[in-house]
C-alpha cells in the first residue's frame, strides 16, 4: 500500500508498480459499497487520502481544481463563504472523496435536480494504467473527438487513477424549503412521489423512509420525525421565491391527497438542517437495531417503484430478515437494506440470496443494478443480467483501449468472460439463482476492505519520502 | 453507404421522465409530443430537419445549454450497429445508472465513426411554465452575475439576450435585478454559407471578442457561462481567420458548414490521439464506420 501525497507521487506510483509488473487500484475513502477499491490479484494499493487540496477555485467561472482525496463536504465547506456549493451530495459526504465520486459517478438526494457527478465534472487529469500523465475533458465546452472524459468518470478505477479534478460549483439557491411528510403505508408515500413527478414539479431532492428506519433515526438523532409513521417523505424544493412557493404548495396538496397526515416545512435553516441530519445519518443509526446491514443500491423506473417495493418486503419477509428502506426515491434508486447479526449462523447466506432476489426484482421491473455505487467486485457477476455477451464484449473493448494489460483495478465491473473469445463457462452459471461469486468471497472483500479503510486514516506521513510503498503481507 | 435509422416514440411514461426513441425520429416530433404531457428534451437544433439520432451524433448542443446542461448529459441509453454487424446496447433507461462503461458519452458526438446508432433513451425534464427573452447594453459579466439559473445568455459583444425560465412572477423579478429591457424575440444565429462553432473556456470570450470584430465579415454571437461561438460570414476566409482566433485563445473551431475544400472539419489534431486511435480500432478495426471523418491519420 502507498500514500502519495500529489498528483505526481500517485503517477509515480503507477509507475513503480507497473515496472514491477503488479497491477494497482485506487482507494479514496473506502465508502464504496460494491468493493470497487478490494484489492484483487496482489495490486499495489494507491490510496489518495493525503492528496486533499483544494488546488484553485475560481468563483466567477464557477470552477474549482480539486485533488482526488478532497472530502466531499470539505470542498463545499471551502467555497460557502463565496454563495457557491458543490452539487453532488451522497449521503457519506462527510468521508467519501471527490476522487471516489469521480470513479464511481456518485449521486446523492440532490442529483435529482442538479445531475450526478458525471454532469459536474469539466476535466479530469488521470495517469493512465501506462503510467503516463494526461488530461480529459477541459475547461472549453467541447473538446474534439470522443467524449474521455465521460468514459472515465464513473470506470470505478479500471482506466486509470484521478490525480486533479475540474469541477463545476453550483451557485446557493435564493429559496430553500425543505417538508417532511409523514403517512400511515407505504403506498400512500410512494403514491406521493409519482405524483409530484408527473405534476411536473421537479423537487431538488425527494427521499423516503420507512418506518423502521424513520425510529432508529428519531431515537439517534431527535430531528422531529413521526415516529409511528409507516414512512415518510423528506422533500426539498429550491430556486426563486415564487417558484418555491408553488411547488411547496403543490407538494403539499399532492400529499395530502394521498394520505399525509402532516405536511411540516422547516421554518428556518436550523430546522432544516436537523430534518437533513436525520436523513443522512440513517447509516449510522441503524447500529440500534442490530450490529449490521447489508445495503443495495438498484434503480428502477420511477413509475415501478411501489411495486418493486411491496416485492422487496415480501422478499425479506420470505427470508425472516429485517428490511428497512431509505432511498432517493425521486430517481427511483432504491436504498434497500438488510439488518442482521453476523453471529448468528446461517443468516449470511439469506441476507446474501434475499439481496441477489432484489436485485433480479429490479431488472425484472426495468431496472438497473446500480445507481451511484457502481459494479464493483459485488455486481460483477450479476452484468449478465442486464447486458447481453456483445454488449460487454463492446464495454470491455472500451476498457481495453484505456488499458490493453488490464492493470488497472483487476476483476472489478466486467465478468471473466466478457470479452469475445474468452470461455464463457461462468456466464452459463447466471441463468439459474446461484450466483459465481461465492458468499465466502464477497464477505472476504468487506472484510478486507474495512481493514484497509483503517490502515489509511492511521498511516503516518512519511518522513523521508513523499510516499510509501509497501509489499502487502501475504 | 447511406443510412436512414428508424424513427418513432418506441415507449414513454411520463411519470418515470425518460422517452425511448428510434434514432430517425425528428426532434420537433418528439418536442411536440412532450409537450403535450408538460415536458421536454431541451435538445435545440438549430435546424428544424434534425432527427434525435443525427444531433446526437455530432454531439451538438443548443442555446439553452447554460442551465439545461450539454446534449451528453440528456442520454441515457443507446444502441447501435457496430462494424461487424451486431446490435450493441449501452447505458440504461433509468436517470441514474452506474451499472457498467458509460457507452451512451462515448457514442454521443463520435460522428458515426463508432457504429451507428438506432435508439436511444433520453432523461426528459418538466417544460417551464413561463419563459421570456429579453435584451439589454449593460456588460454582459454585470448580468450574468446578477442572474440566478439563467436558462442562456447570449451575447454579440455589444448586445446581451436573456432567456428566462420558470414561473412568471420570478421571472419578472430577475429580468428586473438584471435590469433587462422589454421582452423580445429570441435573437438568430449567425447564418451564412460559411459556418462553425468556437469553443473556448467561457473566460476568454471577452478577450476573443475583439479578435472575431478584427475579422473582416464575421457574424458571431457567444453563449456566455458556456463558451460556445456561433460564427458565420458569406467568405470562407471568415472561418480560417476564426479558426486562427479561437486557437490563439486556447479553444478549436468546429466546421458546421461551408469552408473552402482545404478547410478541414476540425482544424486541430485530436487531443489523446493514441488514446483515440485504440478506441476506434478496438469498434471499428477496419475503419469502415464514417471513414475520415475524425482528424488525424488512419484508421479516422
């Protein structure tokens, strides 16, 4: 594992490892949750939390230089004093870094309005698997050829590592309401959110929770949710006064007719401030309810989202689990979430197959497997699902021409077997329900990947050298 | 050969804001069809032939980019035939998808030289309840700046035009901030036979202002915030000395029309060059799809 501490110690990184012919990965934060920063194949571990400088912002052109280890939160903490903010909130914000972001094409409750983060990266400077040194995209609206920059946000670290990003600020909205509604079924509150979309409103972010969640958020945190509601609506509207004004209203009457028992608008920015705090330590309170949780991350078509979610309970029920869901329910990308306690024998396994049944739930009703997490390690074999042999046999062309010795971040988001010519063997194991990756090696990735998590927060900077690179232990 | 795609709406649910469209299918068709359940793909061609699938080809963006984002950003899934003959999807249908390569920002503005496309799916938006142009001399930075989410602004280095969108009693509130004149029409691009368009970091317009008036015969109008040019003139030699202009402050001129035989469609040699060249081989080895279109040498 290394820490470089620029962009040029991470180049020179790559390089050290490809002249020793080892493959690398990249490590932000480590709050990805498809194990897209695992280390698989024996990789030198390239973690860029010590790259985490705001390197130049530029308040007129809204454009801020980041490195890939500058915290989410922190970069919009840098830039509040100038009315600006960045847009791309996911709900880790607090730890994940805008370098991860940039790998996985992460969202957050805002990119319902304002887009996910692809839509505010401007360019990116990457050292490509060769070790050399270029930059994608630009400042310019366009730039001649294909798109590089959009192929490489979002790759998950398979075509190379960030090493200085562009991103677009977004000015602070004059107006700001945010409501919390709460209602006595699920339905009712999903019926809510179609029918905010199809009026036309389209709200800065709209996110549900259930009632199990909504408790184990009031009794962490004590923001005011209903906590004998069976779910609840947190809805955020911005802009100009008078457009704030009609879509709160309209949001209001549009729940209301759906059940609502209340409609509460956060008078000041305090109150609003508490109503989002509930929502974005959800994680974190779930430790009340048991020591851990599996959480998904699929999209479905908005218009399908009741159903999905009545299949979702049903699933969890069928596996006697705990299910919870708090999820960005504007873009339809579902948040489900299994709680459990690992030391109970066998659950594991039903926490594990009742996640691959919601999965297939998804894609069955149009959707897609992933939302802001990307593929990773954990998705990688389920590809096949949505996509047909041609389709990832053009996708793992595309990674190979960013990467022909397939150095880069090794086994994450294509399956073995993607590219035209390879055995196809695994593939034929997706049509029943077992999945290829074992249970076994999916929990030896978390575990790994929580351990190394730790090691980059504790590791000291060197003292001699701008970086450290070290064999791990077999 | 020549290639006409499918046209047609192959599905739209309001309610998910996503429309999936053959790749023949004309835009204004597709508007009006929006428009019908108050939405909109703010696509913008600047030509009122124009099919989705051909816009999204040569990636071209329209004036409402500043707050509606590029054209890349509207699609969410695509398919197309690649060389050898197989119909290859990428992306998915819902807004948010990290599921896989980003094949949707590759194919869009890559000129056909990929593989050719026949469907997409594209994220659709509420349509603005309200919207007005408006125009004003204060300089165009004062404006700007005094502007919340301005859906374009537009400017011939004199004159700035505003478009607002939104609900009306806002938009009289801006246009009163901006200190913006009586609404007007909405101002037409350049035209002429000779036309391209400049990009350029949005911070040099000002500068490259008074390069495009040295040009003896050039009609051009900027999208400010974006970086966008739209230059016309009825002599070739107006786009060779734009071109020169436009490199000269850090940006390229993309030929849209006209342009004598020497004048190439991009003037510049692509930038990652061997990066694109693994790319093209890796969709199209034996350069059939769009052959020299792209600069720089085979397989392009």
């Amino acid at each position: 594992m290394c820490f470089p501490d620029s962009a040029e110690t991470i180049a020179a990184a790559v390089r050290v490892a490809r002249r020793h012919g080892r493959p690398f990965v990249a490590r932000g934060s480590g709050t990805g949750l498809a194990g897209g920063a695992v280390p698989v194949d024996d990789p030198v571990v390239i973690v860029t939390t010590r790259c985490n400088r705001v390197l130049d912002v530029d308040p007129v052109q809204r454009v801020a230089w980041v490195e890939p280890g500058v915290l989410n939160l922190d970069l919009s903490r840098t830039i509040r004093h100038l009315g600006l903010h960045y847009a791309p909130d996911p709900s880790s914000q607090a730890a994940c870094s805008i370098g991860g972001n940039v790998a996985t094409n992460a969202g957050g409750p805002h990119c319902l309005a304002y887009g996910v983060t692809a839509m505010h990266v401007l360019a990116v400077e990457v050292v490509l698997p060769d070790g050399s040194v270029t930059t994608l995209g630009g400042l310019e609206p366009d730039a001649p050829g294909y798109d590089l920059r959009g192929c490489f946000v979002g790759s998950e670290g398979t075509m190379g590592i960030a090493t200085r990003i562009a991103v677009r600020l977004t000015p602070n909205p004059p107006e700001v309401a945010t409501l919390l509604l709460d209602f006595t079924s699920v339905d009712d509150a999903a019926a809510t959110v179609s029918g905010t979309i199809a009026s036309g409103a389209l709200p800065a972010a709209l996110e549900m929770m259930d009632a199990k969640i909504t408790r184990a958020v009031e009794d962490f945190v004590g923001a005011g949710y209903p906590r004998d509601a069976e779910a609840v609506l947190l809805v955020e509207v911005d802009g100009l006064a008078d457009g704030v004004a009609e879509q709160v209203a309209a949001v209001s009457e549009i729940g209301k007719a759906n059940g609502a028992r209340h409609v509460r608008v956060a008078a000041d920015d305090a109150e609003r401030a508490l109503l989002w705090k509930g929502r974005k330590s959800a994680f974190g309170a779930i430790a009340r309810i048991a020591p851990d949780y599996y959480l998904h991350d699929a999209v479905v078509p908005r218009s399908k989202l009741l159903d999905v979610l009545r299949r979702v309970y049903a699933i969890a029920d069928e596996h006697a689990l705990t299910m919870m869901n708090v999820f960005h329910a504007g873009d339809g990308n579902l948040h489900p979430l299994i709680a459990y306690d690992r030391r109970q024998p066998g659950v594991w396994e039903h926490v594990y197959e009742a996640g691959t049944e919601i999965l297939r739930t998804c894609i069955d009703a149009g959707g897609v497997l992933s939302g802001e997490h990307g593929v990773g390690l954990e998705k990688r074999d389920l590809m096949p699902l949505l996509f047909s042999p041609d389709d990832l046999d053009a996708q793992a062309r595309l990674r190979d021409a960013f990467d022909p010795d397939g150095a880069a971040n090794p086994e994450k988001v294509l399956p073995r077997g993607s590219r035209c010519g390879e055995l196809t063997a695994e593939r034929a194991s997706i049509g029943d329900k077992s999945c290829p990756l074992s249970t076994h090696a999916l929990w030896w990735c978390r575990s790994v990947g929580e351990h190394i998590g730790k090691l980059a927060v504790g590791r000291p900077r060197s003292a001699t050298g701008s970086w450290k690179c070290a064999r791990p232990r077999a | 050969m020549e290639v006409r795609a499918p046209a047609g709406v192959i599905a739209y649910e309001p309610a998910d804001l996503t429309v999936t469209v053959g790749a023949g299918t004309s835009v204004l068709d597709l508007d009006s069809l929006l428009a019908e359940h108050g939405q909109m793909c703010p696509l913008d061609p600047r030509d009122s032939n124009a099919t989705v699938g051909g816009l999204i080809a040569v990636g071209l963006s329209g004036v409402r980019r500043l707050r509606h984002g590029p054209v890349r950003d509207t699609v969410l899934e695509v398919r197309f035939v690649t060389a050898d003959g197989r119909v290859v999807k990428g992306g998915g249908p819902t807004v948010k998808n990290v599921t896989g390569y980003d094949l949707p920002r590759l194919l869009v503005g890559s000129f056909g030289t990929l593989g050719v496309l026949v469907q997409m799916t594209l994220r659709c938006r509420p349509r603005p309840v309200a919207w007005q142009w408006a125009s004003t001399t204060r300089p165009v930075d004062a404006v700007a700046a005094s502007l919340f989410r301005p859906s374009s602004v537009l400017w011939d280095g004199e004159n700035t035009f505003v478009l607002l969108e939104g609900f009306d009693r806002d938009i009289g509130v801006e246009a009163r901030a901006a200190q913006l004149g009586p609404p007007c029409e909405a101002p037409a691009l350049p035209n002429g036979t000779h036309r391209g368009r400049i990009s350029v970091a949005p911070a040099a317009l000002g500068s490259l202002r008074d390069a495009l008036n040295d040009i003896t015969g050039a009609r051009w109008l900027a999208e400010w915030g974006v970086g966008t040019v739209h230059v016309a003139g009825d002599d070739p030699r107006v786009l060779v000395d734009a071109r020169a202009a436009a490199a000269r402050h850090g940006g390229w001129l993309l030929r849209e029309a006209g342009g004598d035989e020497a004048f190439d469609g991009f003037g510049v040699a692509l930038p990652n060059g061997e990066l694109h060249r693994r790319i093209k081989e890796a969709f199209d080895p034996n350069g059939t799809c769009n052959p020299g279109r792209l600069p720089g040498p085979h397989p392009f």
